[in-house]
C-alpha cells in the first residue's frame, strides 16, 4: 500500500521517494490480461466444439468468480481487487477444466470455492497455496464425481460417454487391447480438440498457441511446460516400448486429459509454483511423473491425472524454492576463506 | 588490438533503456563561476573533514578548508577564491545533513599559482608521494560511494594487487558525465589511469566500458596507443549493474570477490574514470579535487547539459544555467535513476559524488500501489547477488529480522534491479534497507555492551 509521498517543500512540489526512481512498467494487471490474451484460442476451441455449454460455463463460472471477489473483499474490509484480472483468470480457467454437461449450480458452487475458500481465506492474490481453480475442480471431482465424470453432453461423439483416457483405462482395467488406434486421422481430432473432455482442455493446437504468446510475452518461463511435457512424454514412451500391447504410444498421451492445459496454464501459475529455473524444472518433472502414475496405474479409479499431479507438486512449492535458492555471488569464496583461517 | 568484449558475465542484472541520446553527443561545458558556493564537510564516505577557516576569512582558490580527521577522511578545498560567508549545517545530494562551508566567491580573482607544486615527471617520482598528493588533493570515489581514494590505494601489505580496472562503465541511465570525460579528455583519464597504477604497483590495467558507448571506449583506446601491451579496453555487454565493483571485476576477469570481502581480496582495485581525472590533475598540474563532470537531464529541464562544475554549486543555479526547470517538475533525484537520492528541494549543493541532476516530470512519477508478492521471480533472476529479494522483503514486512539476516540482506547493496522489474510494485529495495538498519542497529549496540 504504498504510494509515493507529496512532499510540500520551497519552489516546485517534489515528489520523493525511494531508489529506482524509473519502473519496468511490468504490473499484475498486465500479466493477468495476458493470461486471458492467451486463453483466447482455448475458449474459441471450447465455443466451437461444445457450443452453449462452453458459452454457458464460461460466463457463469467468470461472472461467480468476479463477485465473489468482490463480496469477500468487502466483507474483510480489504480493498477491491477486481482490478487486477486475477479473479476473471480464475473464472476462465475454472471453466475450462468443466465437463459441457456440468448443471450450472455446481458450476457456480466451484466458482465460489475457488475464490472464497481456496483464495481470499489465504489472504487473497499471491498468498494462496494451492492453484484456485484446480483446487475448486478438484473440490467438484470429489463432491460431484457423476457429473464431473460424464461427458455424453459432447456435441460430437454422443455414442460415447467417455474420455479418450477414461476409455483406455477400462479396456486396460478389463485386459482387452486398446479400444482404438492412434492412426492419423484420430490424432489429427486429439490435436484439434474434436474428442470428449472438459471443455477447454481438447485443443492441444489452441492451448499451445496461448502458451506461444505467454512465452512471446515472458508472462511465463519454458521450463514447466517443457519439463511436464517432456517427463510425460518420456514416461510413455518407456511403457510403450515395455509392453506395447498394454500402454499407449507417446502422442496420445500427449494429446489427451488435461496434460497441455495443465502444464502451460495451470502449472505456471506463478503464485502456487517455484520461483527459480531449477525450481520450476524439478515441478515440471515431479508434475509429469504423478500424472503418468495416476494415468497408468491399473488400480487406480480415475483415468486423468493432471489437476491432482499439479495440486500435490503445488503443496511442495515451498519445499522446491527452499531447495533451490541461487548460490550467493561470493558464498563459495567466502566459505573457502573461511575453511582456510 | 586493445579493445575486445569482456570474457566473462555476471548472473542476473536488468535492461532499463539508457534514455542517454538527449545529452550523450553534447560536449562538457564550463559552468559560469556562481555567486555563491556551498562546500560540504562530507562529501566522502567516513568522518566529515574538519574546517580550518572562520567566517570572514579570504581564501584563494584550491585553498584547504576543511582537513581530513582521521583515518577514512578527505580533505576539502575551495573551489573558488572568496570570502566565506558562513559555516553551517547544509543537507547534502544524499539525504543528510552535514556542517558545510559557504563561499561568497570573488569572480574578479586572479588566477593564482596551483596550491600544490605539480609533478609533471611523476614517472619518476616515487609511489609514495604520489599517494601522499592523492591524499592532500581530497581524491574520493567520484562513481558514486566517495570513498577516500588515498585509503583504498594503500592495500595491506598481504594483499597484492595485481589488476587495476578502470571504471567506465557508467551503467545508470540517463548519465553521460563518465562518458563525456573519456570521450573528451581520454589522455588525461588515461594519464591519470597510469598514475594510479605507479601507485598501487599493479602489474596490469583493465578498462571497462559497456558497449553503447563505443566512442569512448575509441578514444580512450587512441589515447593508449603508446600504453604496454597488457592494458586493454574490455567492452561490457549493457546491462545494469556492470558498474558495481564486484560485478565488474567478475565480468573482466572471472574473479568472484567473497561474500564480505573486498576488491583487494582478489588482487583487484576498481577506479571510477573521473576519479582517475581528478588524480590527473592533482598530480600533474597541483589542483585538488574541487570540480566535476555532471549530466543535469530529464524530461522536466529546459536544456539538458553536460556540466563541468565547481564542487558546492547549488542545484538551483545548476538548473537555472540549464535553462531552468519546466513547471511539469515532479521529482528531482541526485545520481542516477536506479541509486539516485530523491531530493526535496533544489536547494542543495553537488559534491564531489555527483555525476548527475535528474529532473523527472509529473507524468514519469505516477503515483503507484505496491500489491502482495505473486511469486513471479523476476526479482530473483534480476538480483546481480542471487539473493532472494521476494523472500527477504518478506521476512522484513513480518519484522523477521533474524531471516532477513540468514539469507543475507547486509550483502545487498541497493542496485534497485528488483525492485524496477517487480510486477507487484513491491518496495523491496525499502524493505532490504530497514532490514539493514535494523541489524546494523543491533551489531553497534551488541558491539557496545562487549566493551562494557
């Protein structure tokens, strides 16, 4: 809450205050409306192939966001932040982690989760633990299952009730082969977005445009998306080449669930990930790990395993940046001086 | 060929644009002898030099009138003949205040002998005397923090020195005053370069300029046409803070000064070029250090000008010789933008620190709400130290003092870079300082009750 002090002095009013005197001219604001600028793609991907639904979550879940903001900043006497976009982030991005058929109160209730309890109890923007919108999918996933697990709403394949990853778990689950091929053509829907899934996470070509933009722009680093990815990638490719009858081959797990919202939006949130490039390396790859853990491990119910990798490596941020603090312009030689008296 | 990139760099530092065109190509111009001059005791870093003169007194110019008291000091002379008119507190360009002594000058003074014999042939002279002139002349770190140049040129007997690196870089925006002097008077900076390296008995000379200022680093490598072969310009990617000492040495020579340590530790001195000037000119022509090179710039001034000026001219006539200030002045800062002092008034007079006058209008000096910490990281890949400014500016703001002291705060020396790239307008260099306070505080007072 600082603002520079008038200072009434003899001649001309000078305005004084602490060094730099000059700014980069970076603020909150303009990150967070870069982060909209960059899911721009993902929700014209989520208007096209599931229509009014999108439209529908979208605004249902940014208009609960922005006022519960608003009401929570007011009730704790704190001023009103729905300036800083942080809010309308969250509600864009809680939207897109919703299946289409979600009835629109439980979109609601996600959206007050997500602001009142996994944000402004914390103190609000920058104190929260945990990524607020997967922290209110998560609260959906659990209170919710059914309808956060049912996707015959999809405007294209209604013969199936299913994600591509739900689908493959089952058949694996049963000990039947995979139910389908990755040929061409099924990769090039994955890659466009035209399958079942929540409503913002199919497009793995519009997703990976906003993330373009946001490296473009420096809003974020590579290193998450790239480490994420690429443990993913790495994981697959190992069980494939293992036992190629029972796992599926890298692109599809690549292209499927919510891995490239995940790991180019969720997991660069700045506010709930590491602040240094090695920090962010080891969230990226602890990131990749637990959701191949939570995809392939047979046992296990659910088939998507993104939103929670996030959430746990989330819990450890503080750990991460702890251990991964620079090494201090000096320290090395100092110590070595020291060890020598 | 003497000029060639540095070969190494330091982790972290930011880009700010240099907002240099405005004065960089205009040459040093004599500033016209003011009416009146206010010459502080404490224009250097350590104890105020102590005045010998008593209100009423004549004194001629480069005279003594303040003498150095004790061991980190440096003398004061006077800039210009006169009559002092008063001794009094003044503030000074860095926020406090100290005992200063005011000159009525006398433009009609004939230009007397210098008041120290000149040492033309210093080359053969030895270093010792050499020193004992940079000591009478009042020579002080004239980059920014005044340290008494005497003092820092007599290392202890354990620590060789084998390296001198001339300061060039002039990595704050806005100031050309550094720039200017090599451009124009690179022999001397040069000469003055040479002397000091009799001094200090350093086998080699390093210099350093960032590399948007390559007419500089042209002249100054013409006027070391004759110099031995192992002197070098060494050109420094642009990028702040290339001019902080231990940065600078790493970026010249690899070297990594310890934590707590000093330049001499690793057989490095760094001298600002306008301090290598000043020796210049005290050892060649017996003139103490009494004038300098300032940039007065900004948006808020009517013609930005390179000064040459005396020492103790009062802001408002440094201003008003620029054409005066426009009435959109908002903020004036002495220094630089990234370090600089901002001042309440115009009423204060340049030291021998003072390499630049900003003038910022209203439109630059937006008022500003700082917000939480997003724990974005600029901070951290900006810090030239690799501290972590986020999470000491927190441990400030909780009066965590002991943590701020664990990660090291004292080593931060106040470059701003993180507070300049912080997206949530933090005061995080505000809150390094009260850390710093707080935990000098609190080592006096500990230090006291050892001795009681």
């Amino acid at each position: 809450m600082n603002t520079e002090q008038q200072n009434t002095a003899a001649g001309p009013e000078l305005v004084v205050g602490v060094s730099p005197h000059i700014h980069s001219g970076a603020s909150v604001e303009r990150i967070m409306l870069d982060v909209v600028i960059a899911l721009l793609p993902a929700v014209a991907a989520a208007l096209y192939f599931f229509g009014l639904n999108a439209a529908r979550l979208i605004v249902t879940c940014v208009a609960t966001c922005l006022a519960t903001e608003w009401i929570c900043r007011r009730l704790m006497g704190r001023n009103n932040t729905l300036g800083d976009f942080s809010a309308l982030v969250t509600g864009l991005l809680l939207a897109l982690n919703l299946p289409p058929g979600l009835p629109t109160w439980m979109a609601i209730a996600g959206g007050v989760f997500a602001i009142a309890v996994a944000k402004q109890v914390f103190g609000g923007l920058g104190y929260n633990p945990f990524n607020p919108a997967l922290a209110a999918r998560a609260f959906l996933l659990i209170s919710f299952t059914g309808p956060m697990t049912t996707w015959s709403a999809s405007c294209i394949d209604a013969t199936s009730t299913a994600t591509p990853l739900g689908m493959v778990k089952e058949a694996f689950k049963a000990g039947a082969p995979a139910p389908f091929a990755m040929d061409g053509g099924l990769t090039l829907d994955f890659l466009l977005g035209n399958m079942n899934g929540c409503i913002g996470e199919t497009s793995a070509i519009a997703l990976l445009i906003g993330a373009l933009y946001l490296l473009y722009r420096r809003v974020i680093t590579w290193h998450i998306p790239v480490a994420f990815i690429g443990t993913v990638a790495i994981y697959a490719a190992i069980l494939h080449a293992v036992n190629p009858a029972a796992s599926m081959p890298v692109h599809f797990h690549l292209l499927t669930g919510g891995l490239m919202l995940g790991a180019c939006f969720m997991a660069t949130d700045m506010v709930t990930t590491p602040t240094t490039a090695r920090g962010r390396l080891i969230f990226g790859v602890g990131c990749g790990l637990l959701t191949m853990v939570l995809r392939t491990v047979k046992t296990g119910a659910y088939p998507e395993g993104v939103s929670f990798a996030i959430l746990i490596m989330n819990a450890f941020t503080p750990l991460i940046n702890r251990a991964t603090r620079h090494r201090i312009f000096g320290a090395a030689e100092a110590a070595k001086r020291e060890a020598r008296k | 060929m003497k000029v060639s990139p540095a070969p190494f760099l330091f982790r972290g530092g930011i880009h700010p644009p240099d907002s240099k065109t405005a004065t960089a190509a205009l040459p040093l111009k004599d500033l016209p002898l003011p009416a009146r001059l206010e010459v502080s005791t404490s224009q250097h870093l350590g104890a105020p030099a102590a005045p010998c003169v008593a209100v009423g007194d004549r004194v001629t110019a480069g005279q003594l009138i303040a003498k150095a008291s004790g061991f980190i000091s440096a003398n004061v002379h006077a800039p210009a003949a006169g009559t002092i008119a008063a001794i009094r507190e003044a503030p000074t360009p860095t926020g406090r205040t100290a005992t200063a002594i005011i000159i009525e000058t006398d433009a009609d003074a004939p230009a007397g002998e210098p008041p120290y014999k000149p040492i033309p042939d210093w080359r053969e002279q030895a270093p010792r005397s050499l020193l004992d002139r940079v000591a009478e002349a009042g020579i002080v770190g004239m980059g920014g923090a005044g340290f008494p140049t005497h003092v820092k040129l007599s290392p202890p007997g354990d620590k060789p020195i084998d390296t001198l690196i001339l300061n060039g870089a002039e990595c704050e925006p806005f100031l050309n005053s550094d720039n200017r002097l090599l451009i124009e008077r690179a022999e001397q900076v040069w000469e003055g370069c040479q002397i000091i390296r009799r001094i200090l008995g350093a086998g080699t000379i390093r210099v350093a300029i960032e590399d948007n200022k390559r007419e500089a680093a042209k002249a100054l490598a013409a006027a070391m046409e004759s110099a031995p072969d192992d002197a070098h310009i060494h050109l420094l990617k642009t990028l702040y803070p290339q001019g902080s000492e231990k940065q600078q040495i790493y970026s010249v020579t690899g070297r990594t000064v310890p934590m707590g340590g000093l330049p001499m530790d690793v057989g490095c001195v760094v001298e600002n070029v306008a301090t290598a000037y000043a020796v210049w000119d005290a050892v060649v022509n017996g003139r103490p250090l009494t004038a300098r090179a300032i940039t007065v710039t900004g948006d808020a001034v009517n013609t930005p000008t390179n000064w040459f000026a005396p020492v103790g001219t009062s802001f408002a006539d440094l201003v008003a010789a620029s054409g005066g200030a426009r009435d959109n002045l908002a903020k004036l800062i002495a220094g630089g933008p990234m370090m600089g002092f901002a001042l309440p008034s115009l009423e204060v007079a340049m030291s021998k620190t003072s390499s630049g006058l900003l003038l910022f209008p209203r439109e630059c000096v937006r008022p500003y709400r700082s917000m939480a910490c997003i724990n974005c990281g600029r901070c951290v890949e900006a810090c030239p130290l690799g501290l972590m400014p986020n999470e000491l500016s927190q441990a400030a703001e909780a009066d965590d003092i002991d943590e701020a002291e664990n990660r090291h705060v004292m080593d931060c020396f106040e470059c701003g870079a993180c507070a300049y790239v912080c997206p949530a307008r933090r005061p995080l260099v505000q809150h390094m300082r009260r850390a710093k306070a707080v935990i000098t505080q609190r080592r006096r007072a500990a230090a006291q009750q050892k001795k009681t």
